[in-house]
C-alpha cells in the first residue's frame, strides 16, 4: 500500500532552516510528480512546492518562492523540502503528496518561534 512518511520538523527559531524529508513507498515514486503541502491551525491545506517527476521542474507558492528549496532522489524515494529564513508565519503541519494520488501522511510539525 501507498506510505508517505514526513520528518525532520521541530521548533526552529526566525531566520533558521531546517530540511524535510518525505519517504514513499508502495508506488512507482519515479513516475509521480511529488508535492509538499502545510497546514497551520485555523488555516486550510496550501500548496507550498511541486517537483516533476525527473526533477527537473519545480513551482513554489509565492509564500516560500526564494526561500525554500523541494528536491527528490528517485534511487531513495525520498522527497526533500529545504527550507531557509524561516518566519513564525511558516508553522504547521508539513505533509507530502504524490500528485494524482489521494493518500497522506502523518505530516511533520514545523514550529518557528523564538
């Protein structure tokens, strides 16, 4: 069955990073354009970042664009989000997705605050 499972979040303080990772499994990860979604409380689910299937293509949300950085190795599949110049507004719920699947993970929490 499809697993997606989030990690690397924490509490960070303003202007630190901090790198995600997301490991697939169950499907061709290959073949799939993979995404990274957040949610903060009170908030709706956004899109953050989107990276084709080779990794060759990348889009942002206008939010994190210059900021953070999503990335994949196929030989692992793994999914990354680095992200840099964190700002209390980036809190929430970190989660992956394999584009034109429905399935999620547990989401990894990301706390930035002083």
């Amino acid at each position: 069955q499809v697993q997606l499972v989030e990690s690397g979040g924490g509490l960070v303080q303003p202007g630190e990073s901090r790198r995600l990772s997301c490991a697939a499994s169950g499907f061709t990860f290959s073949s799939y354009a993979m995404s990274w979604y957040r949610q903060a409380p009170g908030k709706e689910r956004e899109l953050v970042a989107l990276i084709r299937s080779a990794g060759g293509n990348t889009k942002y949300a206008d939010s994190v664009k210059g900021r953070f950085t999503i990335s994949r190795d196929n030989a692992k599949n793994t999914v990354y989000l680095q992200m840099n110049s964190l700002k209390s507004e980036d809190t929430a719920v970190y989660y992956c997705k394999a584009l034109g699947m429905n399935y999620w993970g547990q989401g990894t929490q990301v706390t930035v605050s002083s």
